[in-house]
C-alpha cells in the first residue's frame, strides 16, 4: 500500500515530468530565441526537481548550476559570481 509521502513524491513526480516534457516542446516551436531560453529555463528546474524526487540533489543542483552557467554564458550575460 502506497503511503502518503510515496504518493506526494509520486504526484510531484508525474507533474513535473508533464511539465519538463511540455516546456521543451515551446522550446523548440518558439521562434523568438529570447522565449525559447526561458522555456529551455522551465525545462532545466523541472528536470532539477526531477532529480530531487530521486534523492539525486548533489546532480540536481549541479546540473542547475552547470546550466545556469551556460545559459548566461550564451547570451553574453556578465556574471555576478
């Protein structure tokens, strides 16, 4: 029998797996690039939460961190670090 705290994870799970796989598909139907970035942003915290409901937060923030980094990178954003 499923618990309550499984079934949450569960819920929270599906949810954003719904929403990692919506957000990628306006990212690349989007034709202005500035839209497509923060649909591609959308994309990358979903999959971090993804990995936070596997017990996986080391790689969840480090793969926000990595992108976050590229991300601004790309778009000649100077860094605030």
């Amino acid at each position: 029998m499923i618990g309550i705290g499984l079934g949450f994870k569960w819920f929270i799970f599906v949810v954003m797996a719904l929403t990692a796989v919506g957000s990628s598909l306006m990212m690349v139907t989007r034709k202005n690039p500035i839209h497509s970035a923060l649909w591609l942003i959308v994309t990358f915290f979903s999959v971090a939460v993804l990995y936070v409901t596997l017990n996986a937060t080391f790689i969840a923030v480090a793969q926000v961190m990595v992108r976050q980094k590229g991300g601004l990178s790309s778009f000649h954003i100077p860094d605030v670090w």
